[in-house]
C-alpha cells in the first residue's frame, strides 16, 4: 500500500507543478496585427506617456464641487514596479485612509478628463484610447475578501460612462456600454471564478470558471473587440463570445485593485488581511487589425 502510495504522489507531483506554472511571453509581435500601444513595466517610474497614476480624478474633482465628496475614494495611486513588474499596491497606509479597512483603490488609466463649469464643459485627456482591437495583459491577481482586481474599457466621454456625473448609474436602454475584459473577486480567487462584463447590456454578464488559482500564477487574458461581437481569450484560447451591443466610440484603458469598494458583491473587507496586497502586471498591450 506504501508504495502504491509513493507511486502515486511521484506521478501527481508533476501533474501539480504543471497547473501552477506561469504562462509564457507571447511574442510582442502578432502576425495580421499592428502594436498600436504596449507597456512591459521595464523602467523604474511609471510612464506619463502612458498612464495617469490614479483613479478618475477628473470624476473626484466634479463630485468635490457637488458636495459629494465623501461618495468616492482617494484616487492617487499606490504602485510599485520591481523585477519588470508593475504592482498596483494596497498596504496598511496607502492608498490614504484613517481606518486600513476603509475602502480604497490603486488604478492606473490611460484617459481622464476634467469638467469646466458643467458637464458640458468638458476636456478630455486623452494618453491612449482605441476603437476595436485586441486588448492583452499578462498578470496575477490578489487574495482577500474585500479586494477585487479589474481590466477595464471605459468610453472616454464621461458623459457616456457608467455614473452620469451627477452621480447616477446608468442602466439598460441608456446607450452606455462598458467592457469589462475581467473582475477578479478576491474571496473567489480560490474558487477560480472570473468575470466578464458588457455592462447596460441585456446579455452581456458571464462567470468563468478557470482550472486554476489566478493569484498563484501568471496568465494571459485578452479580449478582441469587433462591431457587435466580443472574444476573451486565455493563454491564447477563446472561451467566451458575446454578440450584441458593442461601443461606438473609442475606449481608454483601466487597470484597479479595489478595497471595500463593492461589498455586496466582493465581500466585507477581511479586518485581518496581511499587507501588502499586490495586482502584479507583466504587461499591457493593444493591436488592430493591419
């Protein structure tokens, strides 16, 4: 029985470290497409070129004026970039508040605007945003009830996002659409469940079930972005498609870690949680079509 056992384990043990292998680097270069934007986070500082370092700040500044202040979070990112890595970071401290389980949130984005007057007095900053393509990062993503990491396409109007700027959501049938390429549940990293978001559409929400635990490994997720039709792919294999309503304007890149944000949906904010908290990207890249 002893070494029937042994046998066993001998022949699970690379079975196992094969499921907690990290996917590879796909090549930057991909045949019938144009590289049209690409971060690999191999500099120290974040690129200013690329990215505004915090969370919708043209957003917070709209609602300070409203005397909504207190509705939305601090949004100066907390981050750093080591070995080639880009972490956006929750630790005791930072992001800014009094209390380490208050909500809070490390984004990064690619546009932000800034309203004048009213909201028909708007600028738009635009670092990067594109309409159609394929959007890639290669990442790992964080454990903890409370914590949710996301990979987000916002339209770059903020007329035409998901919070009006008086502060409603919008809802189905208002022509806002918002792709979510994945939101990645803390207290559901170990249930390998991801989802997958076309927000205001009357299909467009789906839960995938992946065979292994995203914060242990690195893994490719993407997403191809086509008139009326939507593809992710994982480590390079198609496993969803939406068809139906996709947006007709361009789109700006945003990446977020989360703290208590959404506690109905991600959890309480676990009192207990060790620091610090990292979603690790390898890479950000987009293409279109040649």
């Amino acid at each position: 029985m002893q070494k029937n056992a042994l046998l066993f384990a001998c022949c699970l043990t690379p079975l196992l470290a094969g499921l907690a292998a990290d996917a590879p680097v796909p090549p930057l270069e991909k045949p019938g497409w144009r590289l049209t934007f690409h971060d690999e986070f191999d500099r120290p500082q974040l690129s200013d070129l690329n990215w505004f370092a915090g969370y919708r700040s043209g957003r917070k500044a709209w609602f300070r004026r409203l005397g909504k202040e207190s509705r939305w979070m601090d949004p100066a990112a907390h981050y750093v970039i080591q070995d080639g890595l880009l972490k956006l970071r929750l630790d005791e401290q930072l992001p800014f508040r009094t209390n380490r389980t208050q909500r809070c949130v490390s984004s990064i984005q690619t546009s932000d605007h800034r309203f004048g007057a009213t909201t028909n007095d708007v600028q738009v900053l635009d670092k990067f945003a594109q309409k159609y393509g394929w959007f890639e990062i290669r990442c790992r993503m964080p454990m903890g009830s409370g914590l949710h990491s996301a990979f987000w396409l916002l339209q770059t109007d903020p007329n035409k996002q998901e919070y009006s700027p008086e502060g409603r959501r919008g809802k189905v049938g208002d022509g806002l659409v918002e792709i979510d390429i994945f939101e990645k549940l803390g207290d559901e990293a170990h249930r390998f469940k991801n989802d997958f978001n076309v927000h205001f559409t009357q299909n467009g929400q789906h839960e995938y079930t992946t065979a292994f635990d995203a914060s242990k490994e690195f893994h490719v997720w993407a997403l191809e972005w086509r008139e009326g039709v939507l593809d992710w792919y994982l480590d390079g294999q198609k496993i969803r498609t939406y068809t139906g309503a996709t947006p007709k304007e361009k789109m700006f890149i945003l990446l977020g870690l989360y703290q208590g944000a959404f506690p109905e949906w991600a959890g309480a904010t676990d009192p207990h949680m060790p620091y610090p908290r990292d979603f690790e990207i390898d890479y950000v890249r987009v293409y279109s079509r040649e």
